[in-house]
C-alpha cells in the first residue's frame, strides 16, 4: 500500500465520504510524514470527491491589522500555515473576501460557500464560509491536537455574544482596493478553550482516529453548533480560562 493509498484508506476510516463539505485545520509537522502538501490536498479533495467540497482557513489577522489594513484576496498571504499557503494557489480555489478571516474552497459548493462573505462587516460573520457550515451538513476535520484553533466556535461567540467579547469601534481596512469598515470583537481568541468541544460531543458527532502520525478529529457542524449554542447559552465562561479580567 502506497502512503497515498494508506492516507486515504484512514480518512474514510475516520469518516470522510465522497461529496462530503470539509473545513481543514491542519498541523503538517504532526502528520510525520515527508509528503507535500499538494499530495495530502489531492488525497483529501480525491476521498471527497467531484461532489465534495474542500475549505481551508486562510486567516491574516497577523499581517492584516489597522497598522497594515490592506487585503488583497489574490495576494494576501494567510498566516496559519503551510497547507492553507499551498491550497490558496492551487487551480480552481476560490478565497471568500474578509481582511482577517477569509476561507480557500475548492469543489462543488466552493462558489456557494464564499461569496456571501463579503457582506459580513465581522470576522466570522453569518454570511462566512464558517457559519454556512451546518446548513450544508459541513463536516470539520482536524489534523493534530488543535482543536484550540476551531474558528467555527468564533461564529457561536458572536451568536451569544458572552459577555467577555466586546464589539469594537468600526477599523477600516482596504480590501481589494475598496475601503471599508469592519467591526471587530475584543476578547476573540483571549483564553480560547476551544478543544472543549471534545466535552460536549459524541460519537458519531466526533469521531477520532489517525492520519499518519497525528491524531485526528471529524466533526458534524451541526451538532457542534447545537451543542456550544446550548453549553454557552447555560454557561457563558465555558470556553475560555482565566476570566478574572471580565468579573
């Protein structure tokens, strides 16, 4: 069995199916493998399939900043890593228009997922590529412990709005050369607890296994947003640590 035969084999282990919409959070360095990213895009985008769609985060909150506000979704490098750098220039990958936190689709639904972001004036917004998720019965994959980088749980904190995150004056930013306003939240990613999802969900709503040599996590949007909107809803402190700044 090659390596390509072996990766694929265990991302349908783990539950990824053909037509199946995913958003990757990846660790390269916890796979363990010499691959390139391109074959480990191909092996993902080949289980999904013609009918599937493949996302990635292509967040530039650290070049992107009301010091440097300019965005240009053709250029602009995401900050997040090497499978998201890679996946935004392969052929046919469309980019959803946001300074901060933009999205990489390739596949059927790549166009249908990203375009309405631009009417967002937020970050994670009810128009991103994020929240449209669960009503495309979009599926989360995490490659590596990293269930702490979950932006998707950015869209439940401005759903309940908890009373750590704050909206912020309106920040210019140009993007793709128009100016425009965006209205930020202080208190995203100040003490994320985000792999506490883990506690909240079951099998099938989860399901863990390996790619490689990472531990790896498939997650059912739906269920998630279910879950967060009910567990934060109840206890709004419930994905984040130290709260003594905000009492």
């Amino acid at each position: 069995m090659t390596d390509s035969e072996k990766f694929r084999q265990e991302l349908s282990e783990l539950g990824l199916c053909g037509g199946d919409v995913v958003m990757v959070h990846s660790s390269m360095k916890a796979l363990g493998t010499k691959r390139t990213p391109e074959e480990v895009i191909d092996d993902i985008q080949s289980v999904l399939d013609e009918d599937g769609t493949l996302l990635m985060p292509a967040l530039t909150y650290d070049n992107v900043t009301p010091e440097s506000p300019v965005f240009d979704s053709e250029k602009t490098e995401p900050c997040i890593g090497l499978l998201p750098r890679v996946f935004m220039h392969m052929p046919d990958v469309e980019r959803s228009v946001n300074p901060t936190h933009s999205v990489c689709a390739r596949g059927k639904l790549a166009h249908t997922l990203t375009v309405g972001h631009a009417m967002d004036n937020t970050a994670v917004g009810p128009h991103s590529p994020f929240m449209l998720l669960p009503k495309h019965r979009g599926k989360l994959l995490f490659i590596g412990d990293i269930l702490e980088s979950c932006t998707f749980m950015h869209g439940i904190e401005n759903i309940i709005m908890p009373p750590y995150i704050r909206k912020t004056a309106p920040v210019k930013y140009t993007v793709n050369g128009e100016e425009r306003e965006y209205i930020g939240n202080d208190g995203f990613g100040w003490g994320s607890e985000f792999q506490r999802i883990e506690w909240i969900l079951e099998y099938p709503d989860i399901r863990k296994g390996k790619l490689g040599e990472a531990n790896a996590y498939l997650i059912d949007t739906r269920a998630l947003l279910a879950a967060s909107i009910y567990k934060m809803s109840a206890e709004p402190y419930a994905f984040v640590t130290d709260i003594s700044e905000y009492i």
